[in-house]
C-alpha cells in the first residue's frame, strides 16, 4: 500500500504486534502504546519497556515490523502478552506463519491484516521512556479485508472492538 | 478519576479535543496523534503541528487539558477541525461549555465524558516533531457515562465508532 497512508491505520489506535529479529533469535510482543508521528515519511512513535524480551532485539537490530491484528485473533494477541520471547519461540507457541520481510530482517506475520515494516530513526527518548521513532518503509495489506475489525486495548485484558465507520466533510487529512 | 488508570483511557486511541490557554486566549483543536507513555504518573505523548493555533498557546502556557468525547460530538469534533482558532473563539462558535480546571488556567469542556488536565514536562521533541511530552496531573470522569462511545479518526473524516467491549485473561495492565 501507498506510504502515505500508514497513519490511517495506526491513527484509530489499534493494538498491535511488534515482531524483531536480532543475533538470530526472533520474537513478537503485543504493543498498544504507539501514535502516527508524520505522514510522509510515515513515522511512528512507540514506546516498549525494557521489560519485554523484544525490546533487545529492536534496540540491537534497529529494525521491526508492525503487525495490525483483528477480533479473530484476540485470543493470540492476549497470550502474546503474557508470555515472554526469552525461551520460547512465539511464532510457534501461538501457530503464527512468519513470512519473510522486503526490506527487513523481522519477519511478517501472516495471519494480520496489515504489516508495516520498520527502521529505527531516533532514539533519544529510549533511555527515559521507552520510546522510539520508526520509519514506515514497506507497508503491505490484505486487500480482500474490508472494514477490519482492530482490537483497541481499554487495560487488564479488556478490549474494545472496532465498531461502526461514519464520515463526516472534513477539510483535513 | 485515579490518575493510575488514566491510561486505559487513552490507551485504545480516540479522537481528544485539546483546549489550551494563553495570554487571554483560549482554543481547542482535535488530535488523535497522541499515545500513553508512562502509567503513574501518567505521562502521554502526543504530536501538535505548528500549523495549529493552539501549539503557540500550548508552547507558551506548558498546559492544557486533554478532553474526550463521544459520538454524539462527532459534528462538533469535526468542525473544531476544520475552523482555525486564531480569529474564533472557538468554545462560542461549536457551543461547548468552558469550565475551571484544577490545576491548570485552560478550560475543560464540559460536553466531553473525560477531561485530563496536562503540564508539558519534556520539549526535547517539539522541535523536529512537534512531538510533546505531558505529565496528567489531575483527571475527571463522568461517572453516569457507561461505555463511552469514543471516535478513532481513520483519516479524511471517516471515524469508526468504538464497539462492543470484549474481556480476555490478561496478567498485564
């Protein structure tokens, strides 16, 4: 899909999953605190703590994919949050198809609906918050997939799914 | 409201209006570029271009109040996008009430479900960005509000509405 559209997907604020690829070892984690920073090229800020075994392998490889689920994998997307990558490999644990990436290591994940694909461009609020900038480099989604149903995290395992679209005129992009 | 669950309000991405105060001018804008970065206190990133009359007011006043609104605001919330504040009052003009704030000069809006009163703790990305950091220091709720039906702007005045809320076994907040 055409860069210049990424934010339209990140914008409404959906949960997604971070999948990295670093010294050979490779990992997802479930991440919902991020937010378009740029249209083009698009940029987006997120924060991961430091906590999650994925943050290494963004940190080290300064590279990861952005994977947009949908209610049919909530199940997944919970259960990516409560375990960590540190032993276990998650694309097998919950029976995700990695597919290989165009312009980066980190592995696609097959069954979401939309990947975008990432390169660290600034890291200076990492070390106080967590947070880092991503260039949007490559974004693919599933043309079949009209209106996705996103998951958008409310705390402590609730989720609100993607309701009704409506459209206003509106002079903005 | 607590300000330690501030975050599962934002946390699911809708659309805010930021109302700002600055030498005896008031303004609102609506954003949706803004993310959680810290639990307690709550801290939250959010992207004000400088195109916004309110980012001078923001810049200037280091506050300004984050408030939430529903789908019945959904008009409102689209012409606070499409009109400038710099020669509107814009509270007058959409018909939203002001109310004093706690702890900081701008005005809640009283329409919205939620307000989040906001200081500016970190400027370091304004600059490249217009990326700022806010500390919430006091939060409000309505209460009588059950399942608040947030907007998720999917760019060009398409919104989806939130849905039906789901609950998962999670062990994280």
């Amino acid at each position: 899909m055409s860069l210049s559209k990424v934010y339209r997907l990140l914008e409404p604020g959906p949960v997604v999953l971070l999948s990295a690829t670093a010294g050979g070892r490779t990992s997802i984690m479930t991440m919902s605190w991020q937010t378009p920073m740029e249209f083009e090229p698009p940029l987006v800020g997120c924060v991961i703590s430091n906590r999650n075994y994925t943050y290494g392998l963004v940190k080290k490889s300064r590279e990861c994919v952005i994977n947009i689920p949908t209610v049919e994998l909530a199940t997944k997307v919970v259960r990516c949050g409560n375990t960590s990558g540190r032993a276990t490999d998650k694309f097998e644990k919950l029976g995700f198809t990695p597919v290989t990436a165009s312009l980066v290591a980190a592995p696609l994940i097959d069954e979401c609906f939309a990947n975008l694909e990432c390169k660290v461009v600034d890291t200076r609020m990492v070390s106080r918050y967590g947070f880092f900038v991503l260039e949007v480099v490559k974004a693919w989604i599933d043309p079949a997939r009209k209106d996705p149903r996103t998951l958008h995290h409310m705390g402590r395992g609730r989720f609100m799914v993607a309701g009704e679209t409506i459209r206003l005129p509106s002079k903005k992009a």
